[in-house]
C-alpha cells in the first residue's frame, strides 16, 4: 500500500477522526473476524492507521453477503444486488480505493405489483411523485403521502441512513412502533397494504408488522428526490476483493472461539482495580485448534454469531448479542432455455403466492444457453414453510408448481436450478431494539478500561441492514480500536 493512501485525509462530519494516519511505530496485533464489507473496512482503516491487521475468514472466500456466486451457467449475488447512494463511508471507501468507474447508475427502477386479483400496479423503488398515482388508495391518503414526504424531507439532515439509531435523536418512540403501525397511522392503510409492504417484503424479506420504524425513517429522508440506485461493474464482490488484496487475509479459516482471559467475565468485575490499561491477554482459537494471540479483536461476523463465539461475554455484550435476530431467506435460480421478456414483479402479502420477488433477466449464456435467468424470492411466510418442512435444500419442491401455472412448458424448458438458502439475510430491528443498540455503542465507545473491553463488533446488525450501514459500522469499530491503542501507548510510555 503506498503512503499517500496510509495518510489519506477522510471527512469528520460522521465523528470519526480527520486521517487514517499511524498511531505508533510498535504496531498492535489486530484480528478482525469475519471478511464481509464491515470487517474489510475496519480492517484497511486499521491498516492505514499503521496496525498489524490478519483477517480470519470461514468461507473460501471474501466479501459475506456482498459477493457474487457462479454454480454452473447461473450467475448469482450471495446477498446485496444494490448500492444506495446515501452511504458516506462506503463512497469514501470507493474513493480511496479508485472505484469510482466501477458504479453503474441505475434509474428509476420500477416493478409490477400484483394483487390478488391478479391486477397490477407499478411500484417505485425511490418514492417520488409518481408513486401518488398507486392505485387503491383514498384522496385523503394521497394528500396525506405528500405531507409525509415533506416531512420526511425535513428530517434528511437529522437522521443518518447508515445508523438506524439516530432517528432516535428525532424521537425516540419511532423505536417502539411497528413500521406497519407507523405507515397506518401517517399516511393510511392502502398506501401500507399497495407500496410499503410489497417493497418491503419483496426486497428485504421484512415484514412491516415485526419490523419497527427505524429503518424506514432513516432511509426514506434520503431516497425522496433521488431517482439512481447503482450497481458494480464485474460484480458486487469487487469491493471485497480490492480491500483483501491490500490486507493479509486467511479464508477457508473458521474462529472458533475469543477469549480473553485479563477479563473477568462479570459486569461487576469491571469494579476490579487493575490498571486502567493493562494489557489483557486475548486469544483467537481456530478450528483446527491454532491458537494466536493479539492485542485487539474486532468481531465483523453476523451478530447472532458473535454470540457463540465470544467465551464468558460482559454483560452489556451478552444483553445485546442475545437480542440479534436475523430473517432467512430462500431464492431459486433458474437457467430457462427460451428468450423471456425482461420483468420483476412484486406480491402483496395476500396475493396467493409463494413468491415474493419474480424476476426474468436476459442470462450471460455459455454456448448459447441458457437464454434467461429466473429469479425467484420467496416470501416470508414461504422461508418459514421451507424450514418448518425441512425444504431449505430444496426450495424448487415449494415453487414449482406456481411456476408450472405461471410458463405451461416450464419444466420442459427448465436447464438448471440453483438452489440459495441464506440463514442470515438481513438483522431486524424489532421494536426496542433501538434503544439496546444506542446503549450497546455507549458502552463499545465509553472511557472503559481496555482490560474490560477488548473486542470490538461492527456490521450491519450494529448499524444499518445494508451494506453502506456494515461498511459504517466497520469505519466506527476501526476509530474504537484506535483510540485504545493510543492510550495503551500512553500507558506504556
Ligand atoms: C439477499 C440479500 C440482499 C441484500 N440486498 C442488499 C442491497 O441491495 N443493498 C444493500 O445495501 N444491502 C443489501 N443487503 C444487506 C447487505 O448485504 C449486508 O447488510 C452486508 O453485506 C453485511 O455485511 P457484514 O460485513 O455486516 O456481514 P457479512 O457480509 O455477513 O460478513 C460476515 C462474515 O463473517 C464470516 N464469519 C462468520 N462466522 C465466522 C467465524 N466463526 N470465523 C470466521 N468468519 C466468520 C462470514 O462468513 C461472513 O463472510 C442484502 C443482503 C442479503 C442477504
């Protein structure tokens, strides 16, 4: 990496330092765990900052829930298909990187939305004007839309879309109501039951009723008026793989567990009275038994994960930990001989259908076929259905005779199935979860004792569900390991 990246000057509008520069010329072992876009991003700042930094990671390869999947002639995302333009961090990142080319604008996306009646509407991915003209809603509920979007304009400078929690700062009780409630309320039942819910099932597996307000008005402030959503060029994974190729990272290498053995365990031990900065001793167990030890660990894995990682956790960490939910999702991929229109269709919550998200995209044939690419996600209700039933290896079983209906000679024309279950797609925040997360960071970036608190957790479950909020996250857990390196050397001196 050259020096004039390692001192790269970066914004402080976000709280977080104005140089990634080097904090000491005895660099401290850092370990990140997990090599998703949360973990990668720490880990370069970290890097940058002058730290020793290895990165463990289980799968073969990098990148989580931001890479891209091949099985046979069918292309596939391992988890997100869009960047949202609103992310600080993550545009940094892209602008340290030399990424910028890479970003394919992507205008006014739209799909059909069908009901139940088998009527269809458009549906807006970005609310704009246009989305007055849904059909099914009252004339009070349209007026009560263009209220809302003022509104909701007013906020854009208050609320952060990489940090669910701030709209707490606005009002705290948006964390203890449903986006369902919220939506009924505030603009009306139908613009609920023939926009949000569709958008919200269909592209992020969540369902309004469980799912509290956060996310939505964090979001929504910095969509309205904008019109472009990006792609990346050769791939979602890229960003991943140009991070990695600047830091040392082993893939293929499960954690199995992080100790630390300075600590005591017990939130009452934090009483204890060692040295402000004593060095803890902290361990990384591998699954093939290594043992390693550093200075610093910062956990990047899906939160409900860390949880069985991290021995004898404080008790701040196991209230959090213990709160982190994840939806499932399940999408079948299909390689279809014929040509089909290009078309991406949505469901409303009581179309009588299994399928949330119906997609037919032009396929990157090998050899001529297959001509198009059918995806499939399943709704919520389905993801339950397929675990209850013990289908999540084979989710085709539960969509294929939809699609029979759907395209007569389906399985004539039917080349290959790819199979995609993903256990953890998305953290919900669920009422209340809000409050323990403000409360979780106050305790992660409070004047403690580094003895206390040596591992430090980022992702998308800490932040926002999207990769800008994991790569967020990844930026903050970076400037927290910082500052307790720089006290160690303080201490030290
Ligand atoms: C289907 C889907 C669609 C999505 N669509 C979008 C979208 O369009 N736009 C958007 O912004 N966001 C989207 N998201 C969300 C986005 O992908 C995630 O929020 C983000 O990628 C999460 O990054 P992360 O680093 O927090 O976690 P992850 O990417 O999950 O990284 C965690 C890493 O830790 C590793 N790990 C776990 N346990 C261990 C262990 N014991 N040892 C070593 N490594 C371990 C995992 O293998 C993984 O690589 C989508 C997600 C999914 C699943």
């Amino acid at each position: 990496m050259n020096s004039s990246k390692d001192h790269h000057a970066i914004g402080s509008q976000d709280g977080i330092p104005n140089q990634w520069q080097p904090v000491s010329s005895m660099p401290q072992r850092v370990a990140v765990v997990g090599a998703g876009i949360a973990g990668l991003t720490a880990a370069y700042r970290l890097k940058q900052a002058g730290m020793d930094v290895t990165v463990f990671e289980a799968q073969p390869v990098v990148g989580g829930r931001m890479g891209d999947r091949k099985v046979g002639d069918i292309a596939f995302n391992s988890g997100a298909r869009l960047v949202y333009p609103f992310g600080k961090s993550f545009n940094r990142l892209i602008a340290d990187l030399s990424l910028d080319d890479i970003l394919v604008p992507l205008k006014n996306l739209t799909a059909q939305c069908v009901a139940p009646s088998g009527s269809r509407h458009t549906i807006e991915l970005m609310p704009s004007a246009r989305s007055l003209a849904t059909p099914g809603l009252r004339l009070t509920e349209r007026l009560a839309m263009i209220r809302h979007a003022v509104q909701m304009r007013a906020l854009k400078s208050r609320v952060d879309p990489d940090w669910a929690i701030s709209a707490l700062g606005v009002d705290a009780t948006f964390d203890q109501m449903t986006l369902a409630a919220y939506t009924r309320d505030r603009v009306g039942p139908n613009v609920l039951k023939n926009i949000v819910e569709p958008v919200f099932r269909a592209t992020r597996s969540f369902n309004p009723e469980t799912l509290s307000a956060l996310f939505y008005l964090t979001t929504v402030p910095h969509l309205i008026g904008e019109d472009t959503v990006y792609t990346l060029k050769g791939g979602m994974g890229r960003v991943c793989h140009a991070l990695a190729a600047q830091l040392t990272v082993r893939t293929g290498v499960r954690v199995a567990s992080i100790e630390r053995h300075g600590a005591s365990g017990t939130a009452n031990d934090t009483q204890t009275p060692h040295s402000p900065w004593t060095q803890p001793d902290m361990t990384l167990t591998l699954d093939h038994g290594e043992v390693l030890h550093f200075d610093h660990i910062v956990c990047a894995v899906e939160g409900s994960l860390a949880r069985q990682l991290v021995k004898r956790p404080l008790e701040p960490e196991r209230a959090m930990l213990d709160s982190v939910h994840y939806n499932a999702l399940g999408v079948v991929h299909y390689g279809f001989a014929g040509p089909l229109p290009p078309m991406m269709n949505f469901a409303t919550r009581d179309t009588p259908s299994r399928i949330a998200t119906y997609q037919q995209l032009p396929a990157a044939p090998s050899q001529g076929r297959p001509l198009t690419q059918i995806y499939c996600q399943l709704t919520p209700e389905a993801a339950d259905e397929a675990r209850e039933r013990g289908l999540t290896d084979n989710l085709d079983a539960l969509l294929r005779d939809e699609l029979r209906a759907r395209i007569p000679d389906f399985d004539a024309q039917v080349l290959s199935v790819v199979n995609q279950w993903i256990p953890h797609k998305l953290p919900v925040f669920s009422p209340g979860y809000g409050a323990r997360l403000q409360a979780f960071w106050q305790w992660q970036e409070g004047p403690a004792r580094v003895v206390d608190r040596p591992v430090v957790y980022c992702g998308d479950w800490t932040a926002q569900a999207l990769l800008t909020g994991a790569c967020a996250s990844g930026e903050r857990a970076a400037r927290i390991v910082l500052e307790r390196a720089s006290k160690r050397m303080v201490q030290r001196a």
